[in-house]
C-alpha cells in the first residue's frame, strides 16, 4: 500500500515539473482531467500486482477465505446417527402369520377302544376276529345271503360284564353307526339286522363275569375280502365319530 502512494506522489511531482516551475498550471476541460484520471489508475494498476480488474483488489488470500466460509455455511455439518437408531430403521422381519388349528384337533375325532367308544358301564368290549361268508344264518328262523359278487365280513367282538353285580347293556338306544373300511378303500356301513347277536342293535343283561359273543355285519366286494391286508374301523356315536382301536 506505501509503494502505491509513492508512485501517486511520483506522478504528480512529474506533472509540476512538466508545467513549469513558477508558472501557474494550465487550466484542464473535463474531458482532459478524465483523460490524465484514467491514465494514473492505469499506471497505479499495472505496477500493483494485487491489482485484478479496475479500481477494487481483492486479495488471494481472503477470497479463499470468504469460499471456504461461503461453503460451510451452504453444507450443514453430516452428523451420524448412533448405531442404535440406524438398527432400528433398518426393515424388521415380519413374522409369519398364525396358522389356523388342524380340524383333526377337533373333539371326537381321536382314537379310541371299543369300550370307550360304547361306553356301556361295568362292560368290556373286545375285537376278536373277523370272518367271511356268502350267507349268515341264526338257528331256522333267520338267514341273510350276500348281493352276488360280495360276501359278508364279519367282525366277532366279545362282551364282559367286568363287574361283580348283573349289568345291563343297552347298545339299541345308542344307535350307533360302524363304517369299515378294507385295505384303504371307501368306508362301508354295517347291515342293520335282527340278529339277537347282532351288537349294533343289542339289548340285554349280562351277570357277572358273563361273556356274550357278538358280531357286526358288513358287505363287502368278495375280491376285496380275498385278499385283505388292513383293516379300519369307526363308529359314529351321538354325532361323534371316532377311530376304533380293534384289540
């Protein structure tokens, strides 16, 4: 800054000397100051190297300053956020929907023994064995023959009275419906008869210790009867079917 006021006091010096000494200075039109103006800032300009363009320096040094403050201002300072949060946005795993509850849960549909399924007290019902043949008779007065093509499976189930007094056994008013089904095919209904042995439809008493063999009566296809490999049964009781478990 004191070299430029130098060379401005240089320059006026030069142009007293140039109008005499002694001499009053010639009076100058605007026009003509315009003229010696414009030349001393073109002089100050060329010989100050802080100089960019016309009359305002703007020095290197706070340019780079007035940036960088211009840029801080404009991008806010990042802040990161804790790791806690950032988990937290992440997308949670949804969790699978509830499957509804298996129909086979539903009350009735287990497997039971004979005599829970009857459920007649103080007596015991046992599977025996099964038996096939083209007719069924009971003594002269009542016989039954196989549709042609099918016979009759007979399932033979013994009753016990497992009590010490007579117990009596009504299976009649339980009504009660037996499907068999043969090596996994279709379920077949049991013949409703007037068999006194016949267990779907019984009704007697028993004393203790008594046994009375029984049978349920089923026709079926007598290609399926000659060669079985399993057997299933089920009794439907007051609206309840359950699996028996024959032993």
């Amino acid at each position: 800054m004191r070299n430029i006021i130098k060379l401005g006091t240089v320059l006026v010096a030069a142009a007293m000397l140039f109008s005499g000494c002694g001499n009053p200075m010639v009076p100058l039109t605007e026009d003509e100051e315009a003229i010696v103006v414009n030349y001393s800032a073109g002089i100050l300009a060329k010989h100050n190297s802080f100089q960019q363009e016309g009359m305002t320096a703007v020095y290197p040094e706070e340019e780079s300053e007035e940036s960088e403050e211009t840029d801080e201002m404009e991008e806010p300072e990042k802040t990161e956020e804790p790791e806690e949060e950032q988990e937290d946005k992440k997308e949670k795993p949804q969790k699978p929907e509830e499957q509804p509850e298996d129909a086979s849960s539903e009350e009735g549909s287990g497997q039971l023994t004979l005599t829970e399924a009857l459920a007649v007290p103080e007596i015991e019902f046992s599977y025996h064995d099964y038996s096939t043949t083209d007719n069924y008779s009971q003594g002269d007065y009542f016989s039954l023959n196989a549709s042609p093509g099918k016979v009759y499976l007979l399932l033979n189930v013994n009753m016990t009275n497992t009590g010490s007094k007579a117990a009596e056994c009504d299976i009649l008013t339980k009504q009660p419906t037996f499907i068999l089904s043969l090596n996994g095919e279709a379920g077949i209904s049991n013949e409703m008869t007037m068999l006194t042995n016949d267990l779907s439809v019984y009704k007697g008493t028993l004393d203790p210790g008594q046994t009375e063999a029984t049978v349920l009566l089923f026709e079926v296809a007598k290609e399926t009867a000659e060669n079985i490999t399993s057997i299933q049964l089920s009794a439907q009781i007051n609206g309840s079917t359950n699996e028996i478990i024959l032993k």
